[in-house]
C-alpha cells in the first residue's frame, strides 16, 4: 500500500506544482485587477493597469450597442494605435514584424458579442520600455460619424526577480537550444529538435534520476518489513513512526527520493511548453543569443513528418501514444515479484492490488488528457522522456536486489 501512495503522491505533486508555477508564470507578480472604461455603448478597455514586459497587452471589446461593429485586420501592423507617454506628450509606437497573415478578415462584432485582442505578436516592440500607455481605436457606429475609443492608461513595469532567474536560467537557453539544433538539422524539423533536446536534458539527469529509481525499488524491497512494523506496533502511530524512520535510516533510503525526477523536470517541461507555444513568435527573437540573431525563423518546420503540427495540440492520436506509453512505464514502476508470505493476507494483496491497479490506468488517462489540451511539441517532448524513463525503468528492473541482512532466514525441515 506505501508503494501506491508514494506514487499517489508523486502524482499529486507532479499536478500541484505544475498548477502552481504555471500560475506564478501567467501572474508575474501583477495585478488582475479589470478595467471597464467605456464610451457610450462600446467598451475598450485593457484586461490590466498594469502589466510586466514580459506579459501581453491584452484588449477586451465589448459591442454592446445595436450595430454591427467591424475591427479591420491590419497585419502584419499592430492591432490598434499604440501610444507612450513621453516627454509630456502621447508619442505613437509602431511595429512590424515578419508575420505569416493567413487571416486578413477583419473581426466583425454583432450587438452583445465580446473578443479579446492581444499584443502577443507585437508585445516586446511595443512595450519593451517602461512607462505609461493607452491606446486608441477609430471607427464607426451605425450612422454616426468616424469616432475615436481610448482605453484606459496603463503602466509597464520591469519583470519580477523570479521571471528573470525564470528566462536567464532555464527559458532562454532552452530556447537558443532548441533553435540551434533546429538550425543544424536537415530541413530545420522542429519535432526532431525536441526529440534531440528531450534526449540531452535526460542524458543530463541521468544521474540523479537512476538514484530516485533505486531508491523507489528500494523502497519497494522493504515493503515487507515496513508492514511488519505496522502490525506489530499497531494502534501505536508514535512507534511505528520511529520504527520505519530508523528502518529507513538504516536501509539508506530517502521515502521523497522519487519525487526528485518530477521536480527536476518541471523548470524543463515548463520550459519546453513556453518555448513551443511561443518562442517561434518573431517578437521574441531579443531573445536569441547573437549567433542566432540571424536566423529565420520561417524556415523552421513545424510539421513533424509532414502529418503533425507540433505548435498545436492534437486531441486524437497523439494523447493515446502518450498515454499507451505512460502506462508501459507505471506497469514497469508498479512491477515486483510477491514473495510466498505476502500471499497468507489474501485481504490486504488484494487491496493493494486494487489500488495499484487504480493507479496504472488512472495515470496514463490523465496524462493522454493533459496532452491533448498542450501542444503537440510539448507532448512529442513527454512522449521522447516516457520512453528514455522506460529504458532506464527497465535497465534498474533487471538489477538484482540488494541482500538484506536483517531479513531472516526460514529453513524449512520435511519430517518423513
């Protein structure tokens, strides 16, 4: 039952800390305070006061008169009319950056219709400085006269400490690696990229992850005297709370030891997600470091073998992989050999397996379903990681035992 829940809980750490870094990330330590700026009818207004450079802007449009309201699409130039504050005047910013426009309708607004628009395309040219902005929007209402909208003032402040260790230790070379190895691959592929970078930053942790496996299979290995402690002291959580430190302590096992590749990997797989979703966006190239500066990031193929567009998610085969091989590696993780006396509680085997059976199919759902709402790079990224941790999974599997002393030994005497 320990073995369950110490996999139990590494999952629940696993979704936790996701939750709560992504969480860290989308804030940035600002405020999500919302504006209602308004001008009769028709409300523009920023979705903040104040934002991070590192954020997009984002503008909220709610049509709430009795017209139709058209918003021209004016790609590859910035959405609306951007204006800073400087030297005691509002000073127009403009942008334009290589964009591939597929879309060029404009975006039509009926009575009651609301749309968010954001600056993610043009967010680090426009407001990569700090300071104060609005921004403005002409148009026309029904039959009255061209009219011009302005949001509320806003403010661009410098990023936190925790994005900028975030970009400098992780995010930035993570995105310079993955367009280097873009860069040297035949045909740019993207998906080939992320299966070399997923193989180098496994290859890194290789180390400390084969010690997390040797202890969990450790961990497994005294299971046995673990509830022989329990039986023994039982009713007496005090005791069997000393009694399984000390045999930990003496088995030299660390019961968090396994946590450590999930949290090992996380500044990783959250890395690889930002990188995917955004870091081919032209806006981000300040980025790159100088040899790289150079590179077009057009001639990147997002297509893997022509079928798979790894920069958006795939609902359908993608997750089953995923999930097909997430579950080879929890049958290989939950996998040990019952020894003759565990089989004499026939009630408690099969509560265990009950539970570890739970959790073998439980595990690879949730994962299929996590996939399919990322992009499709980010899953590739998964996929690659779940079948080097079945290999090494299975490298430890085929480890014998380590012989324990304390274990004693049962000669079995045949009286004729």
């Amino acid at each position: 039952m320990n073995r369950f829940n110490s996999i139990l809980k590494n999952v629940l750490l696993f979704l936790a800390i996701f939750l709560v870094i992504n969480y860290l990330f989308q804030s940035c330590y600002s405020e999500e305070e919302e504006m209602l700026t308004s001008s009769g009818n028709f409300v523009f207004t920023t979705s903040k006061q104040e934002y991070s450079r590192t954020k997009p802007v984002i503008v909220e449009v709610t049509n709430n008169t009795a017209e139709v309201i058209t918003i021209p699409n004016e790609c590859p130039n910035e959405p609306f009319n951007v204006f800073r504050y400087e030297n005691n005047e509002w000073a127009q910013k403009t942008s334009s950056p290589e964009l591939e426009c597929e879309i060029t309708e404009p975006a039509v607004l009926n009575p009651g219709d609301k749309t968010n628009i954001t600056y993610g395309n043009w967010n680090h040219e426009l407001f990569s400085e700090m300071g104060r902005f609005k921004i403005e929007f002409t148009t026309t209402v029904g039959e009255e006269e061209e009219k011009t909208f302005t949001t509320n003032e806003f403010t661009i402040k410098e990023e936190g400490l925790l994005t900028k260790l975030w970009r400098g230790v992780f995010y930035r070379p993570i995105y310079n690696g993955l367009i280097f190895l873009t860069k040297v691959l035949p045909g740019h592929s993207l998906g080939f990229a992320i299966i070399l970078l997923t193989l180098i930053i496994r290859t890194i942790l290789l180390v400390p992850s084969h010690k997390s496996m040797k202890a969990q299979k450790k961990m497994q290995e005294i299971q046995p005297r673990l509830e022989k402690i329990k039986e023994k002291y039982k009713g007496d959580q005090q005791k069997i709370s000393m009694e399984t430190m000390a045999l930990w302590k003496e088995a030299k096992v660390n019961p968090f030891g396994s946590c450590l590749p999930l949290l090992m990997q996380f500044p990783f797989l959250i890395g690889v997600f930002y990188v995917v979703q955004g870091g081919l966006n032209p806006d981000n190239t300040y980025l790159l470091y100088t040899e790289y500066a150079n590179f077009n990031l057009h001639d990147i193929s997002t297509m893997f073998l022509g079928i798979l567009d790894l920069t958006k998610p795939n609902i359908y085969v993608l997750p089953l992989i995923i999930g097909g091989l997430q579950f080879v590696q929890m049958k290989l993780t939950m996998s040990r050999k019952d020894k003759k006396k565990d089989k004499k509680d026939k009630s408690k085997k099969n509560e265990m397996a009950m539970a570890s059976n739970m959790m073998v199919y439980f595990m690879p759902v949730m994962i299929a379903v996590f996939t399919a709402s990322l992009p499709a790079g980010v899953g590739m990224y998964w996929g690659t990681s779940t079948v080097y941790g079945i290999f090494q999974q299975l490298f430890i599997n085929k480890s014998k035992p380590s012989k324990d002393k304390n274990e004693p030994t049962v000669k079995v005497i045949e009286h004729k």
